[in-house]
C-alpha cells in the first residue's frame, strides 16, 4: 500500500528530475549565447561551473532520497521539513553550491500545496 510519505517522496523525484532538465537547458542557452559572444568565456565557464555543481548535488539527493527512512511521520509539514533538512545536510557535506537550496525549497513547498489541496 502506498503511503502519503512515499508519494511525497516520488512526487519529489519527479521535480527534482525535471530541475535537473531546466539546468540543463540553461547550460544549453549559456553555450548558444557564449557562441553570440553575448557572454565572454569567463561567464560561460563560471556558469557552467555552477550549473554541473548543482546536477550534481541533485542528483546525488536523487539516489539519497530513495533510502531516506520515512516512517514516523504524521503530516506533510514535518516531513517536508525532514527532507529540507536532509538536504541542508547533503549541501553541507558534500560542499554543493548553496544556490541549488532555494530552488528546492520552492518544490518542497509546491508538493506540500498540492497535496494539502487535493486532500481538502
């Protein structure tokens, strides 16, 4: 049977996937707009730089968050908390860039709405 913490938890992958997409299609813009010379190589190269760190640093959470312990949790707020802090940790860690952070907050908060809409 599935339970509202495992939905969560796909719906989250789900979003994290298709970041990861975004940022890829950003990565794709900054080498057109490089190629226009509309930005200088340092640009490209720092931006780049940024946006592979927070691939990584997503997909990393990807592979964490399917082994996250999700029992024990009676609401969608402590659980969304639970999951913003685990990759509060993961970011610490692993020395990503705190840029990404943000980013997932606003999913956090997007699945948490959507669930606590259909639910009412």
């Amino acid at each position: 049977m599935e339970t509202f913490q495992n939905d969560f938890i796909h719906m989250l992958q789900t979003e994290l996937e298709d970041l990861i997409k975004d940022i890829e299609l950003l990565m794709e813009v900054q080498k057109q707009r490089l190629e226009k010379s509309e930005i200088t190589n340092y640009v490209y190269l720092e931006n780049t730089a940024l946006f592979k760190n927070e691939i990584a640093c997503l997909k990393n959470f990807l592979k964490f968050s399917s082994q996250l312990d999700l029992d024990g949790f009676q609401t969608h707020d402590e659980l969304g908390d639970y999951i913003k802090q685990e990759f509060k940790n993961q970011l610490e860690e692993h020395c990503y860039a705190q840029a990404i952070e943000s980013f997932v907050d606003r999913k956090l908060k997007k699945i948490i709405d959507y669930i606590k809409r259909i639910e009412s």
